[in-house]
C-alpha cells in the first residue's frame, strides 16, 4: 500500500463520497475512484459499497480507516521530526516543477542557494500543480511552483512569475489572422484548442477556460486524464492545421518552419505561478531560496 492510496481513502470515509473527497485532494472523480478501486484490489476485499446518496464502509473498510489513519499520523509525525533535523539546512531540497517554468527563474536562486548552502542537495520533480498539493501535504516535496495560489493556512505563498500568454498556430493560419497587435482571441473560434486535463490545476483551467469561452470557442472535449502538455503534444496538434495552443513569449521549445507563435491581441490571458511552501517549515536553506526568489521577481 501507497501513502497516497491511504490518503485517498481516508479522505473518501471522512468526506462520505467520492466527489467531496476529490475537491479535498484536487484530484479529479475518475482518478481517485480507480486509487480506490486499485487499493481494494491490492488487498483482495471490498472497502466501499458506492450507491447513489455517497458511499458505505464496509466492515473491512472500517477496520482499515483507523489502522491507516495510525499509519499516516505515525507517518507525518516522523516527517516533521526530520524536517527538525534539517531545519538549519543540508540534506535535499526537494522542488516540484511545472511544465514550461522560465528558465531564468531558478539560476540566480539555485546559484545563491549553493553559495550559502552547500550542503543542500536539490530534487527537482516535473509535477502538475494538483499532484504539487498532495507531495507537500504528504511531506514528500519541500516548496513548489503552483499555477494556482492554494487556500487556508496550512501553506505561505509567493507570486514569482506573470506571463502574457500568446498563441501557437500554423504559419499561414498566423498570416491571415494576426493585426498589427496580435491575433484576437475570438479569431480562434474554428481551431481546436490544445488544453491540459482539469485534475492538473483545476482554479487555473477554470479561469483560462472561462476567458476562452467568453471569447465564443468551442473547447471540445476535455484532454485525457493523465496526459502531459509537453511541446511534442502542442507542436504536432498545432502542425496539423486545425488546432492552436497557448504559449508564452519567449517559449523555450524550438518551432518547426510551418509553426509560429504569436501575441494575443489585448493580453486576454496571464499565467500565474506562486512558490508554495508548508507555513512551519524552519528550513533555513529554504528560507533563504524563497528570499531569492522573490529579489528575482521584483527585478522582474
């Protein structure tokens, strides 16, 4: 059994559906009823009965809940009891990191965390923002980069980066489209949008969705469950004609000759991206990596 999974149905017993759990891990419906469906394999016993008004614990799964929830206090408290250790600094840093971070934002951080800290090993890990969320809850990750800016006091937040986003679409398409201040965004409307699944970073979609809407496209069906926006994805939808996908400026990826990337007229849409960490942290490495970070966004 995975932490994650004892999480996952934990959260289920204690919210009493499936849906009320999802929200409480940022995780979408489907994933978190195969995690549960998965457990209960793993095990060879039915935890859950689902019916129509949430769902029932069965007598296993009643025995189950309170061994997992000893297991994830036993768990979480020697996390904390190490994190004690580490306070001054030393050991790894682990970092979770989104796709298509700017490459400038880390140097001058990472460069002044190695002069001051030695002894601090960095772990970089390519996570969606939702998967962000339940490393830092489970301990696993020690600070993050998140699209979106979580709620509540169980963590402190940082805005690091603001990007104008712009759009990547066939070359002749960008010629017939593009005006002396960029493609308007409602210019769009016969293409497909190249999108990300919603359980990556649901408050972000919702807003990048609703813009996109608002400008009269049709968005289609929402992307597979699981699938990474890497730029092969967005590079090969977009060379077909028929799609366009958001960018920013600058984009790190180098572009085919029948591809181009263009502003959006107006700047309709601007990603977000905060430097998350839990509020106890006393990690002093770490402290002193968010300090640069935020000297390197008001320079910014």
């Amino acid at each position: 059994m995975e932490m994650r999974e004892l999480r996952a149905f934990v959260a289920v017993v204690e919210e009493g559906g499936l849906s009320a759990a999802a929200r409480r891990l940022h995780v979408s419906q489907p994933a978190l009823s195969q995690t549960i469906s998965g457990l209960e394999r793993h095990l060879g016993v039915k935890l859950l009965v689902r019916g129509s008004s949430g769902v029932k614990v069965t007598e296993a799964g009643t025995a189950l809940v309170g061994e997992a929830r000893a297991v994830l206090a036993r768990h979480d408290q020697a996390l904390r009891v190490m994190a004690g250790y580490a306070g001054p600094g030393g050991g790894a840093l682990r970092v979770g990191i989104p796709l298509e971070l700017p490459s400038g934002l880390l140097d001058p951080a990472l460069a002044e965390l190695a002069e001051a800290y030695p002894e601090t090993r960095v772990q970089a890990r390519h996570l969606s923002t939702s998967d962000q969320l339940t490393a830092l809850r489970a301990g696993e990750l020690d600070v993050g980069f998140l699209r979106e800016r979580p709620s509540g006091p169980e963590f402190d937040a940082l805005l690091v980066v603001r990007e104008r986003l712009g759009v990547l679409i066939a070359a002749e398409q960008a010629a017939e489209l593009a005006g002396p201040d960029g493609v308007p965004l409602d210019a769009l409307g016969s293409l497909q949008w190249v999108g990300f699944p919603r359980s990556g970073s649901p408050a972000w979609f919702d807003e990048l969705t609703a813009v996109l809407r608002g400008h009269g496209l049709d968005l289609g069906p929402e992307a597979p469950e699981g699938q990474a926006l890497i730029a092969d994805v967005k590079l090969a939808a977009v060379a077909s004609g028929r799609a366009f996908a958001l960018a920013p400026a600058g984009w790190q990826q180098p572009l085919p000759d029948h591809v181009t990337w263009s502003p959006l007229a107006g700047h309709p849409l601007v990603r977000r991206t905060w430097v998350v960490w839990p509020a106890d942290s006393r990690r002093r490495d770490l402290g002193r990596f968010i300090a640069a970070l935020d000297r390197s966004a008001e320079s910014g």
